[in-house]
C-alpha cells in the first residue's frame, strides 16, 4: 500500500495519525517500507512521509484499481480490530499453496518426492510399496510443478481478486 503525507489543503481541522505499530523496515529511492501490526500489511510511506503523521494512500486508477481498495478496507478494519477476511483464496487454496511451498521447501533441500509426500501426507498414507502407483506421488508431483510454476511467473495471480461473471 502506497502512503504520502496528507497534502495541507486536504487536512480536516483536527487532523490526527492513525496510530498504528509499524516494524522497522529499510529506506529505498522510493521511500521507507515498513509492516503494520496488526495484519502485517505491507506499507511503503512514498518521499518524506514519516510514521506518526497524517497520511493518505495513493490508488493508480489501473486493472488493480478495485483489489487496491478492497486491501485498504482490510488494513482499515485491521486497526480498529474488525477481521475482514481476504475473499481471494479459499481455505482449500490456501492450504493448497502451503503445500506447494513445502514441496519447494523439500525440493531446495534435495529430498526425494517420496520423502516429501510423507512429510505432507504422513507415514501412515504414504507407504513404499504403493509409491509407483500412489495417488499421492501424483499429487505430490502436481504439488511441485505447480509450486515451481508459481515461483516463476504465476504468484501475482494471487493479488487478483476473484470476480463473479455476470
């Protein structure tokens, strides 16, 4: 999320920071990136914006325009306390992802698909003897693939909200 300082003739009278905790983070030529916390929603405060000022945030109108704004009401919500789940993964893709990480995860450390699959699925489903015709080598093989096909060019697929076709 992209923040300036307030322009002056756009500050109500009594303008006032939002407080919220930020973790330290490091400065670039376009400005100083920092988490919330709460959310850990990632800022970046664009030229001399600094923490504890009145800010605002910066939409490009762009495809990305509507996702923009449902993250600031999320960041929103998150700092009076109000959870506003994020709609674009289900539970099953999220838990789906965390599994194609892990299969990367093992793959960095050279462990075989089988070594994997049973650190995914277990011991008690993934048995040696079935391997070759396990729907969890499958499974463990798509994991993989589609973990590799993230990382190298799909991962921004995720900041698309899904939309309903009308």
């Amino acid at each position: 999320m992209n923040l300036v300082e307030v322009p002056p003739d756009l500050r109500a009278r009594e303008v006032s920071a939002l407080d919220v905790p930020l973790a330290v983070g490091q400065r670039d030529e376009v400005g100083l990136h920092v988490r919330s916390s709460p959310g850990g929603t990632q800022l970046a405060l664009l030229g001399d914006a600094q923490p504890g000022e009145p800010l605002a945030v910066i939409i490009p109108l762009d495809d990305m325009a509507h996702d923009r704004l449902q993250a600031i009401e999320r960041f929103i919500r998150s700092i009076h306390r109000q959870h506003l789940p994020d709609p674009r993964l289900t539970a099953a893709q999220r838990r789906r992802l965390g599994h194609m990480l892990q299969c990367l995860d093992g793959r960095e450390e050279q462990a075989s698909h089988f070594e994997v699959a049973t650190a995914l699925f277990g011991r008690r489903l993934v048995s040696d003897a079935d391997w070759h015709d396990s729907a969890f080598r499958y499974q463990t093989y798509r994991l993989v693939r589609d973990g590799l096909r993230m990382v190298e060019r799909d991962y921004r697929q995720l900041l698309r909200a899904r939309r309903r076709l009308s």
